[in-house]
C-alpha cells in the first residue's frame, strides 16, 4: 500500500429532522448573511424550502436566493451566484439540492475569493485548482448519487463547446451537509437511478487499480457495492422505503469521502466519467445514465486489452456479485452480464443508441475525452481506445 494523508474536513448530519441545526450551525462557522442556492425549484413543493426559511428566521440570519441551477450546471450559473454573493455582502453559501446545485456553489465559494474569472480555477480532469481560499459552504442534499456533498470535487460546463471542467481543492469541501433520507422521497424515479449507477461508478472506478495490497479500501468498498445493488430495487419497489433511501444517500458521501477507497492506491483520472462528461455536455445527458451505459463496455474493453488485470475482475465477480467460477475470465464475463442485468432492471437504457446519441458523433466524442491526455490506469486509453468503446456501448 501506498503512503497517504486522509482528511474529511466535513461534518454530516444524517437522519430524519437533521434540519433542526441548520441556523445554529451556519452561526456558528461565521455565518450571518446566506446566499441560498437551489434547482428548479422543487424545494419549495416538497417543504425543504419553508424548513429552511424558518431555520434562518430562528437564527437571525439573512439570506438571498440563487434559483434555477441547471444539471450539468454552466460556468454562468456559477458566475452569477458570485456576483450574487459580493453584491450582498454575503458570507456563506447554502446548496439545497443534487450534485449540480452542489458543484456550482464550489464554484462560487472559490470564486468570490478570487480576483480574477472563476474560469482560470478549473483544471481538466485531475490536478488540485490554484485555490487559495473559499467561502464556507454547506449542503442540504435532496438527490444523492454525485458524491459532492462529502468531497472536495465540483464538474462545470465551460465554454461554447459545452467541455466539462473540473475544480478540485480541500477547501471547497462543506463545512457540513445535512443528509435526511426523507427528502429524496420524492426524486423522479429516473433521476434516482441515475444517480445509483453514478455511485456504483464511482465506488468501481476506486476499486479497478492495480493491486497494491490495499485490502482495508477494497474489501470496504466490496461492501458498500453490495449494499447499491441490493437496495435500488427496494427503491424502485417503494420509493418512501427509508432504510433503502438512507443507505442508497450514506453509499453516495461515503463512496467519495476523501475519496477513502482510493486512499494508498494509484490515482489517475477516472476514464468512466472522462469519457461520460462528453456524452453528458453533448447531449445534456444525466451522468450517471452515461455511467451505466459506458461500464460494461469499458470493462470488456480493460478485460481484453490488460489480461494481466483479469483477477481484479473476477474478484469483483466472487466478492460483490457472489459468483462462484474458478476460471477468472469466465468469472469476469459474468461479471459484467449481471452488471448489465442490473442496469436493465433499474430502467437505464439499453446502449447509447437507445439514450439517443448519433453514430456518426462518436469520432468526435472520443476525440473531445482525451483532449486532456489519456484515460485509464489499467490499460492505456486513448482516442482510438475510447471510440472502440464507445461503439461497443452503442451496439449494447
């Protein structure tokens, strides 16, 4: 195992009715006046938005309201927010929403303490922001899957070629994240399972590095996959199934916690999301769905590609999935069936031709996924690498 330092600067508070220590605890990081950022406005149907005006009305605090953040959210929505922000002598940022709300309020947080545009702080798919400081920040999080709640990573749209970029620094981390299960009750049953292929993605793209001996990261990471793939259908089956909600939004923080399964091991961008950032900016595709659709072929793709990486695949086969085959080939190929089987069964799409993706983009595409260099840490991907990928996915 490799050395480390592991640090999660952010404090969550988990369970029903976790709102109650929303004022007081936005006081007591500093806090007086709020810039209170959210989506569509969906917070204000389901009562998270009375809950928190009556927190802030409890604690004195002051606020302005940042609405209508898109997904895939764009470098605008982030600049806006920061004029927001100054303009109102604001000094902290509440997020109340999913991973996109979540992202642009990084953005902001940076920005405001940066004098120059917020979009010199992005970098391409790895390496720490020239951040040097940020605005506290918290997070109400009412769709898990993206992860942001708990980790110190933001993914804006930048640009007339809609090119995903990424902010990356400790201290965008929250100062805190209020996580009640209850409050994904009511997420579109499409967008939930989204975001479970997004987890699942997440905790996957941590676990296939060479084997560095890091058991401890592994075999806890084996254990939260299992948790993703036995409780989203329990969703599916009963969206207000509480114990599923609440391991399916605690499996999202913890899966990118410090990103504590990747911790000791060899890092690199993740090829998954570098390569599903450019369906998603393209099409305006929701992540996790481009997740669910690139898996099993980039899988199959490393299998063939790196035979020598074969026994992380049947591992994953025999500790997640309880696949009992001696011969690892055999044991991996299996491995990714049931995967897609999975995928099938939470109603993601069948391959990219079905989510609506054209044939005749996929040259492009591979091409704009390793405009930053090449992806991948098991094999080498490059753009030729990406599009053989990227049409097994479109076949399925």
């Amino acid at each position: 195992m490799n050395n480390f330092i592991y640090s999660i600067p952010t404090t969550a508070y988990f369970g029903k009715g976790q709102i109650k220590v929303l004022g007081e605890t936005i006081k007591a990081h500093g806090g007086s006046r709020v810039l209170l950022a959210y989506g569509g406005g969906s917070i204000k149907k389901n009562g998270i938005y009375d809950a928190i005006i009556e927190q802030f009305e409890k604690a004195g605090l002051a606020h302005v309201e940042l609405s209508g953040i898109q997904p895939n959210p764009r470098i605008e929505s982030a600049e806006e927010g920061i004029e927001l922000y100054c303009k109102n002598n604001c000094d902290f940022i509440l997020a109340v929403a999913g991973g996109s709300t979540l992202d642009a309020c990084k953005a902001i947080a940076a920005g405001v303490k940066y004098d120059g545009p917020v979009g010199d702080l992005f970098v391409g798919e790895s390496g720490l922001s020239d951040i040097r400081a940020a605005a506290p920040l918290a997070t109400i999080l009412t769709m898990a899957g993206t992860g942001s709640e708990m980790d110190m990573g933001a993914v804006i749209t930048v640009g007339e070629d809609h090119k995903k970029k990424v902010l990356m620094h400790p201290l965008v981390n929250p100062r805190f994240s209020i996580l009640d299960p209850e409050y994904t009750y009511t997420v579109l049953e499409y967008h939930s399972m989204a975001g479970v292929a997004d987890i699942l993605c997440h905790l996957m793209e941590q676990y296939f590095t060479p084997d560095v001996g890091a058991k401890v990261q592994d075999r806890m990471n084996e254990g939260v996959m299992k948790v993703v793939l036995e409780d989203a259908p329990k969703i599916l089956a009963n969206p207000k199934d509480y114990d599923a909600r609440a391991n399916i939004m605690w499996a999202s923080s913890m899966a990118l916690a410090g990103f504590q399964f990747l911790i000791g091991k060899p890092t690199s961008p993740f090829p998954l999301h570098g390569m599903g950032h450019e369906l998603s900016s393209r099409y305006d595709m929701t992540q996790g769905v481009t997740l669910a659709l690139l898996t099993p072929a980039w899988m199959r793709h490393t299998m063939s590609a790196a035979p020598e990486h074969l026994p992380l695949f049947a591992r994953f086969a025999r500790n997640v999935l309880d696949i009992h085959e001696e011969d690892d080939a055999k044991a991996a190929e299996e491995a990714v069936r049931q995967l897609q089987e999975f995928y099938s069964a939470i109603k993601m799409p069948a391959n990219l031709r079905e989510a609506g993706v054209k044939e005749e983009d996929l040259e492009i595409i591979a091409g704009k996924a390793v405009e930053n260099g090449n992806l991948g840490i098991l094999s080498p991907i490059g753009k030729v690498e990406v599009l053989q990928i990227l049409r097994t996915a479109f076949i399925g």
